[in-house]
C-alpha cells in the first residue's frame, strides 16, 4: 500500500526550501518569516518531522484498521475492522485550531545556554506551528468500532517505514495514548488549513493530540490497537521519556507540552538606536491558555508586559507585541517569559534530560544594535 521515497528530506519539490531551516529528514520554521498578520502557521510553513521518509499513499486503496482486545468483536489485527478515507469523510467532521510541537522543540538551547548538548535534532525554537485541523473525532471511529469500557489505551501505527536506528529496528512509528485522551479531545484530522492533508504531513489520514508531545500524533495513520491492557512501544519506552538525574532511573513518558515563548525575530537581529521597533512574538502551553507574558530588554534585569492581541486559547498560542527603541548601540539579550493559566511559569533553567526534550526554560534571544 505504500512505498518509501528515497531522498533525505521530506517534500522534495513541494517546499519552498527558503521559508526552513533544514535539518536531515526534518524542517524547521523560521521564527523571522513567520507573517505577524497571521495566526495560523501556513502549511507551506509548518515544519516537519519525520523519522524516515515522506510515504506515497494511495487514497483509493487506504484503509484504517482498528483492532484489538478493547473492542467488543475483540478482533485481531487480521480481522480488523477498516475505513475507507470516504468512509472518513462521511463522518461527522469537526475542526480544531491547535498548535502541534515537537519534544525537542528547543533542544540546541541546552547546550548554547545550559552548556548540556543532547543528540537528536537541533531544533531552535521553530519545531512548532498552528493550524487548523479538520477531521473526525477519534471517538468516533471508536464507537464505531465499539471500544467497551474496559479499553484503557490505543496505540497509532504509522505506515511510513520501520524505524532503523543504530543499527536497531524499532518498527514502524507508533505509540500508545490512554482511552481517555483518546476519547476526548483527539481527532483523525483529514484536512490541514482547509486543505487535505499533505504527504509531509500525513495525508491521507493523521492523528492530532492537542497539547501533547507531537509524536503522538502519528502521521500516515494505518492502524489503531485498543487494548485492555497497557501497551508499549520503543516511542514510550525508549524515546520521548524525561532520562537523567533529577528524573529517575526509568524516566518519565511524556505527555503535556510545557509553556514557551518566541520572538518573531532573525537570530541576531539587527536594530537601529533610537529608532522605534515593535517587537511581536508568541507563547503557548500544552496545558492551558497563557494568563501573561513578561519581556525583558535588558539581559533579564528588569521585565515589562507585552500586549497581548488576537486569540488567546487553549492549544493556540497568544500573540504580543511591544514597542522598543533601544536606547545605544551594543548587543543586547531579549527575553520573553510566559505563565499560563495551569499556572506554570517558564523557569530561567530545566534541569538536563539525555533526550533533550522539553526545553522550556526562557531563551535568551540575542540581537545588535547599531548607531
Ligand atoms: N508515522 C509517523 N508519525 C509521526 C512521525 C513520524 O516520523 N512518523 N513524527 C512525529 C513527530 S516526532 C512529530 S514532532 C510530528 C510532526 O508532525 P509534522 O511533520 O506534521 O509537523 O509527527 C509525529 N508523527
Ligand atoms: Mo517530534
């Protein structure tokens, strides 16, 4: 049903190469080119994040197998229950504008500030975007199926190629998310922005998780084990768990994405002295909405408070702006720190996991003023 492409990178001819930064077989948003005027990331610049390759998958063949012990037929992965992509569609749709992070969103800063690198990917801050996600409640595909209340977790199956790492190969791209987020807030998202869904990002069929780590949304969805029993994957076994020695020798799986903070700023960015710049940047939290956002223009000495504009809510993010006109020339650290409604407020340092995930400490975010 599917094959791989060859070729390092995701959306070879589709992506318009300048609007990322490239990293392998993923693509990050540029915080400098995100469009001010726009709260949804357009899809064209929503950054990428694949394990292998890009899959071609043929919608008239796919089907979406659901199967397992936590359904009331119990059937095996052979006897599975199967939705066509139009059987898909002829559910009753739903939309949801959510934000979708990456674990290592943010990594390369515990080794610029924390002087910790961790392997992996070495995201900046752009391993993260908004849409709109249009598509069907996973609820309801699993009462279609008829998941009992004995269920306890589901685990998505990529169709994209196993995994190899190291030598090792660790299957196909999958991972278990318990019933109750299952059943409440996910979708099997079809559309993107209004749009079906694009190869790099999943089509024809996706999970979507709002607020949680974005390897839990499995793109390329094939199929859907709902068990009564807990279930387990290298993705929650062996990746995307907290390692290291404030965490425990087992670590800990992750789930709700912790609150960040961004500039909508070039690295580096140049300014002029006595010159009015609006300064705009954006928050998110995994867990709530943002209650507010300090900046500092001064290395963290003293803060002020952005305005915040637009959409505030849970699973988008909350856009600010504020005025400066900085006062000589010279190198300067901008931060921005947000606390959200959970009342989590990003800390100046996180203690340092193998991983690297989770880095939601503030971002010193440099720039030089000239005369
Ligand atoms: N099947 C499959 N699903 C996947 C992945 C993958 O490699 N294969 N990558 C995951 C990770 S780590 C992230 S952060 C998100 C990225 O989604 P995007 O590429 O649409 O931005 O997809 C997740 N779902
Ligand atoms: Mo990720």
């Amino acid at each position: 049903m599917t094959t791989s492409e060859t070729g390092g990178e995701p959306g070879t001819g589709e992506v318009d190469r300048d609007c990322f930064v490239h990293h392998g077989t993923d693509v990050e948003m540029r915080w400098d080119g995100v469009d001010s005027t726009q709260f949804c990331t357009p899809t064209e610049a929503f950054f990428v994040r694949n394990h292998t390759s890009t899959p071609v998958v043929d919608p008239a063949t796919y089907r979406l197998s659901v199967y397992g012990d936590g359904l009331r037929a119990a059937p095996t992965s052979e006897q599975a229950i199967r939705f066509s992509l139009d059987e898909l569609r002829a559910m009753p749709a739903r939309t949801i504008t959510s934000a979708l992070e990456c674990t290592g969103n943010g990594r390369r800063f515990f080794d610029s500030q924390q002087a910790s690198p961790a392997p992996g990917t070495d995201w900046a801050l752009g391993a993260i975007g908004v849409a709109t996600w249009g598509g069907v409640p996973l609820a309801e595909v699993l009462h279609r199926a008829g998941v009992v209340a004995e269920a306890i977790e589901v685990m998505a199956v990529g169709l994209d190629e196993p995994y190899v790492h190291e030598r090792v190969d660790h299957g196909r791209v999958r991972r278990p998310i318990p019933v109750a987020k299952a059943l409440d807030d996910v979708l099997v998202v079809l559309e993107m922005n209004g749009e079906p869904l694009p190869p790099d990002h999943g089509f024809p069929a996706r999970l979507l998780v709002p607020g949680w780590v974005g390897v839990a949304s499995i793109k390329w969805l094939g199929e859907l084990e709902v068990s009564t029993q807990p279930m387990t994957s290298p993705w929650n076994t062996v990746f995307y768990r907290l390692r290291g020695e404030e965490y425990g020798a087992e670590g800990a799986a992750l789930d709700v994405l912790p609150v960040k903070s961004a500039f909508e700023l070039s690295w580096n960015a140049t300014l002029r002295a006595g010159s009015v710049t609006v300064l705009r940047g954006r928050s998110w939290s995994g867990a709530a909405a943002i209650e507010s956002v300090e900046v500092s223009l001064d290395g963290g000495d003293s803060w002020v408070s952005p305005t915040l504009f637009g959409p505030n809510e849970r699973h988008g993010w909350a856009r600010w702006e504020l005025a400066w006109t900085p006062p000589a020339p010279g190198h300067y650290e901008l931060l921005a720190r947000a606390t959200d409604r959970s009342g989590r407020r990003q800390p100046d340092t996180v203690p340092f996991n193998a991983d690297g995930y989770l880095f939601w400490a503030v971002v010193r975010h440099p720039v030089t003023v000239r005369a």
